[in-house]
C-alpha cells in the first residue's frame, strides 16, 4: 500500500471526526497512535488520569480499526513503546515513508514546540491542523480581544452565545439576561439529596492498563482504583445523559457548594471527556438546552452550565495561546513559599484542604468551587509559588491540559497574571468556606475565631494576603472597600492578623 500521510492522534484527539476534517483516506493514510511515556512523566501525573487517557484511546483506536482504519498503535506495555510523539511518528516514518504528516493543535506550547521540528527532522511537510472541535478559532479570539483594555470573559461569552444561537430568543438572550450566576450561589442545606453518578465497570483492556499504570508508575500521585470512569464515546456520552437527567435540574443551584463526603454533587463530571475528545462539547450544550426547552431543568442551571462550556473553556484556551509559552512562569505578586508537602499528602488539621486533597488522590477530580476556593484559595493567600500550584494542578486533575489548566491556575486561582484574565483576586477568609460548605464544623479550627492559635488559618492569612500585597491592590477599584476595612481594623488587630499568619505560615 502507498502512504499518503501518516496522521497522528494524540491522547486529547480521540474523536472521528478529526478524520473527517482532514479529508483522510481510509485507503492511503495510516493513522499513528500510542502512549508515549513523556506525555505521561513530562509532570508525575495522577495515575487514574494516566489510566484513563491510555485506556480511552486503546478503545478508540480499536474502534477506528473495527471502521476499516489502519491503525498502528504503540502502547506503553508493547512490543515497541515510544519515549515522545517524535519517536513514534519517527518511527512510522521510517516503515512507511508517507508524503507528509499530519497532526492536531497539541495540548500546550512545549509539544507544538517539538513538533515545529519535525519538518527539518523527518524532511517532509508537517501539517499541524487547527482543531475543530472548539467554536471560537484563534484568529477569532484574537480579532475579539484586539484593542481591547480588558479581555473579559462575559464578553466574549455573550459573543459565542450569538455565534452558536444557544439559549437565544432572537437577538436576545433567553429570559432577558446573559448571566444567571446570581442565582446559583445556594449554600448546601442539610440533607440534601444527592443523586447516585454513572459509572462504569472496567473492561479487560481498561484492567489490563490499570495494572500497567499502578506498575510503572509507583511514585506518581493518586490512586488508579476504584475506576469508573467512561473510556469510549459511548459511555461518555451515556455520562452526559446521567448527569442531564439526574443532576442538570439542581446544578445551578448548588454548583458552588461544597459537602463532605459528596465530591460530586450534582456537577457534570464530564469535562475530562470532553477535554480527551470522547464528548462534543456542542452536544452537550444542546442537550442541557433540550433539557431546559421540555420543561425538565430550569434556566439557570442551563445557562450556567452552557457559559462553562461555550464561554469560560472557549475563552482560557484563547487566552492560553494568545498569551504564550512565558504565562505559566508569570508571578505578578512575586509569591515564592514551596509548595506544602500536605497538598500531597492530605495531612492537614485543615478539613477543607484534608477533604479536597483526600477527594482529589482518589478521584482525579474536585469540582471547579473546590478547585478555586479551597486549594486555589489557600495557595493565592499563603503565597504559594505559582509555577509550582500550577504543576500540582496539572498533575493531579484528569481534566488538566496545560491549555485549559494554566489560565485557571495562574490566572483565575493565583492572579499571578496581574489581572490578564480576572478582574480581582478570588481571595476569601473561612466565612466564604463557612457559607458554602459544611467542613467548618467538623474541623480542628474554629472559622469564628480571628487570631487565636485555634483560628481558621484562612482568616488570617486573607488579611495578611491583603497587607502584603497592598501596593499592587490597593488600587484595584473591585476591591477597594476591602482595604477601607482593614484601615479600620487599626494598628493593633492588623499587627494580631499578621502575627498570627506568620505563624501559619511558618508551620507550613
């Protein structure tokens, strides 16, 4: 057989449709897929997310096989294994001499990096394609943020609402607003009843990884089993349709809250999917709509839902590469503390860490409040080092492509970007924690104490967080009020404040 092209899927292209869009030839182009052991120890990624990407595209490659693709796949625990892309597509190179080859935009600038290579290396064109699967092209985000003092996401959500006329009524928004984010603020009541979330009973060849994972892998981060998650198309979107018909209706509701003991609530837990490539993000739009159009969910939760999908991941990838490869190393606030050894660990006095982290080495996941709100929360104050929070995010989240993890760390989590992405720092002491959860009664430490040595840790160190960086944030106007409260506190409280965030600090 003549090869016309070698076209490489990567871990994140597990869609068929990315055949389509690059006019593939079942009969002249041979499609290259595998587990190069660099994508999985470039970081020490969790082992579930490792188990799950490996696990899925073995899936979907026997799938394309099953269509009448021809399919060479180099697995991990194969006969010819690939240390990076560039030695698995050198190597089919090799056997089949193709034309050129061809890939898809790559999950961060490091791999697009490598890849601008190839040409000079395998002395043929190398076509790395725009990945279809989003709404909003680059030219596109860059043409909405040119000229621009501030590239807010509300903006150009509004913009992709108009582009794919989801929950429009004409020219305007579904029941008059753009944004329904003040209603879905509710704290957790007690009792209340969470749906039992769609899983999945791994298959041999999900096994099969699984024990490959938890071999090679020892000291990475996370647990590989319990697995439950989905690993074909099939089942991703049979996840969509749980999460439509069982949690969609209260998602709004209570999508900030927070409840030990119940990592899931009523989130979607599908972005991991969406993210690998198992699950149109347009689809699952749609069906959240069709949902709210049958009477079945209520706007809100809908509306919240779809500007998660359609507004915020179409606008952190755009920032992500419109900002480039330097964002992941931006320190606007000039935060240098190490990493705790705890945020591994979990062994912490502090129930909302120790519950998250706990939650996050078991499942690969925490859902976004969490994420922000907790572990970002405490990394922001405490003055963590940004490069170092946003390793730990990428490492430990089955969802983390540096394209869509770093603008949410560096910029939304740490405002490390100096305001590039968020308008304020997304800092809180434990009265936010307080409200929307139920960790504070269960924990060592009491959120209504200021600067005792019992003292929720959060409460202090937000001030001290305040103080430290008044000179960049005094003149932020969102938080001006903020710092006309800490004045009033007067010099001895704020001394008090800091003294006793010195000393959480130090115990770090």
């Amino acid at each position: 057989m003549s090869v016309c092209r070698l076209i490489l899927l990567q871990l994140n292209h597990l869609t068929a449709d990315l055949l389509a869009s690059c006019d593939a030839d079942k009969s002249a182009d041979v499609i290259v897929m595998g587990e190069p052991l660099a994508e999985a120890t470039h970081v020490k990624h969790h082992k579930k997310k490792i188990a799950f990407l490996f696990s899925a595209a073995r899936h979907f490659a026997a799938d394309l096989r099953k269509k009448g693709w021809t399919v060479e796949y180099a697995a991990l625990d194969g006969d010819a294994p690939a240390e990076g892309y560039r030695d698995l597509v050198g190597a089919a190179v090799q056997r089949h001499d193709p034309e050129r080859i061809v890939t898809f935009e790559p999950v961060d600038f490091r791999l697009l990096d490598e890849m601008k290579g190839w040409g000079a290396k395998f002395e043929r064109p190398v076509d790395i394609l725009d990945d279809p699967r989003f709404v909003c092209a680059h030219d596109e985000f860059g043409a909405w943020a040119e000229g621009r003092k501030a590239l807010r996401m509300e903006y150009f959500y509004r913009e992709m609402r108009r582009k794919t006329g989801l929950l429009m009524d004409g020219d305007d928004p579904e029941g008059g607003q753009w944004n329904f984010d003040h209603d879905n603020r509710k704290p957790p009541k007690k009792g209340l009843d969470v749906p039992e979330r769609f899983g999945v009973r791994p298959d041999k060849t999900t096994k099969a990884v699984m024990t490959m994972v938890d071999e090679r892998f020892t000291d990475h981060f996370g647990d590989v089993a319990p697995f439950f998650y989905a690993v074909t198309a099939k089942d991703a979107d049979a996840a969509l349709d749980d999460f439509v018909d069982n949690a969609l209706p209260l998602f709004g509701d209570y999508q900030d809250a927070m409840v030990p003991g119940e990592p899931f609530l009523f989130h979607a837990m599908i972005s991991m999917y969406i993210n690998a490539g198992l699950l149109d993000p347009l689809v699952a739009c749609a069906r959240a709509v069709a949902a709210y159009e049958a009477g079945a969910a209520p706007l809100n939760a809908v509306e919240g839902f779809v500007r998660q999908i359609i507004g915020w991941r179409e606008y952190v990838r755009g920032i992500y590469w419109r900002e480039g490869p330097d964002y992941v190393n931006r320190n606007a606030l000039g935060a240098d503390r190490p990493l705790p050894d705890f945020f591994w660990t979990g062994e912490t006095d502090m129930a909302c860490l120790r519950d998250v982290i706990d939650v996050t080495r078991e499942n690969a996941y925490a859902h976004h409040i969490q994420r922000l709100m907790v572990t970002g929360n405490f990394a922001l104050i405490a003055g963590l080092d940004p490069f170092a929070v946003h390793e730990w995010y990428l490492i430990v989240y089955a969802d983390a492509f540096e394209w869509v993890e770093a603008p949410n760390v560096v910029g939304m989590a740490l405002f490390a970007d100096g305001g590039v992405l968020a308008s304020k720092p997304y800092a809180a002491s434990g009265a936010y924690i307080n409200r929307m959860s139920h960790y504070c009664s269960g924990c060592a430490y009491k959120v209504s104490k200021k600067t005792e040595d019992d003292a929720c840790p959060f409460n202090a160190l937000y001030w001290d967080f305040m103080a430290r960086n008044e000179k960049t944030l005094r003149r932020n106007p969102r938080i001006g009020r903020i710092y006309q409260n800490w004045d009033r506190l007067g010099p001895d409280k704020q001394k008090a404040y800091r003294r006793r965030a010195k000393a959480v600090l130090d115990a770090l």
